[in-house]
C-alpha cells in the first residue's frame, strides 16, 4: 500500500480515532501507574522499572499525619533495602530565608523532604519529582529530584534532593514511598519510565 502525506491542517485532532497497528514516536515517557495513598503508611511501585532507560516518580497533594519526614527506599529482588548504606542529601530555600540543609552518611533510608505539612486544613500539599536514573546491576541506586514543600510552620520551601546506597549493587525492582512515622494524610503519586 502506497503513503500518503496528509497536510496537518486537514486532520481534526477532537475527532476519536481509531488505529489497528502500532503507534510509534509520539512519546517516550510512559506512565506505569498512579497511586492514591490517602491514609496509608506506604506506598510501593513495582514491576516494569528495568525496562526503561530511567523511572521517574511524580507525587502532590503530600501532607503527613505529624510533622514528619517523607522518605523512600528502594525493593531488590523484591525485597525492601533496609541497610545503613543510604546516603543522601538535600538543601531547602525557605521563602523566609530560614534555609536549611538534610544529610545522612549512614541511613536506612532517604529523606527526601523533612517538616512535611500535618495541617489538616491546609489547602496546599507538597510536591516534586524524583528521577531514578539507574535500575540495573552494577550501578549503586541513586535518585535525585527537587520540589515546593508546603513546611509545618506554614512556609514555602523549594527543595532539592540526591542520594545513593552504598550497599547495592543489584538492579531495582521497586521503589516504597512513606513518613518516617504515622500515615500519609495525603499524597498522589505517579510512577513513569523514559526511554
């Protein structure tokens, strides 16, 4: 079958379509899944990390149920990385000029926020990007990221985040977002992979 070229002004982009092959160079990030975490003490991505390039995570609406930090771990060979070996790093520029740095050498997990909003009526929840860049064996796991923290003293913080561990070296399976304590009053969460 002959192709044909179709001008860009004579396609309706409202219209439903409907196509039988496959559709290939529109985008090459990928949505994986997306997770409510509304009261939980948890939330896990799974599955499909490895098969992109990088993941990226994207989350909203944070609030925690006490002033506490918002923190990640990542699963290998499904189970979840508990080791001292997190190492991260993190600096929060408040909009008061109260700048603040976070840092561990020797965790069991990453902070990737502290002072998370425990205000059940604040209007305004935190939010960010964490990239993943490596899923595979050999590389240590790292991240990094930056985002808007709505702090539980009211104030506007942007913040920036890195960190690896030290003590893996085997390729991620997963990812746990979750409070140093207590539940999420809030969060929507969305797991994506780039080629």
């Amino acid at each position: 079958m002959a192709l044909s070229t179709i001008k860009p002004a004579s396609i309706d982009l409202s219209a439903t379509f409907a196509f039988t092959g496959t559709v290939t160079g529109a985008s090459d990030i990928t949505k994986i899944t997306t997770v409510d975490g509304a009261g939980a003490s948890e939330v896990d991505f799974s599955g499909n990390l490895g098969s992109f390039n990088y993941n990226m995570i994207v989350f909203k609406d944070l609030q925690t149920a006490g002033d506490v930090s918002f923190k990640m771990r990542f699963f290998h060979g499904g189970s979840i990385a508990t080791n001292s070996g997190h190492r991260y790093a993190g600096k929060m520029r408040s909009s008061t000029g109260n700048d603040s740095n976070q840092n561990s050498d020797n965790d069991t997990g990453f902070d990737i926020m502290n002072a998370i909003d425990d205000s059940s009526s604040g209007a305004v929840g935190s939010t960010g990007v964490i990239y993943i860049p490596h899923t595979t064996t050999s590389y240590m796991p790292a991240f990094f990221g930056n985002g808007f923290q709505q702090s539980h003293n009211g104030n506007k913080n942007a913040i920036y985040y890195a960190g690896h561990n030290t003590g893996q070296t085997s390729a991620i399976s997963g990812v746990r977002l979750y409070p140093s304590s207590g539940n999420f009053t809030n969060i929507k969460a969305t797991l994506y992979g780039v080629n």
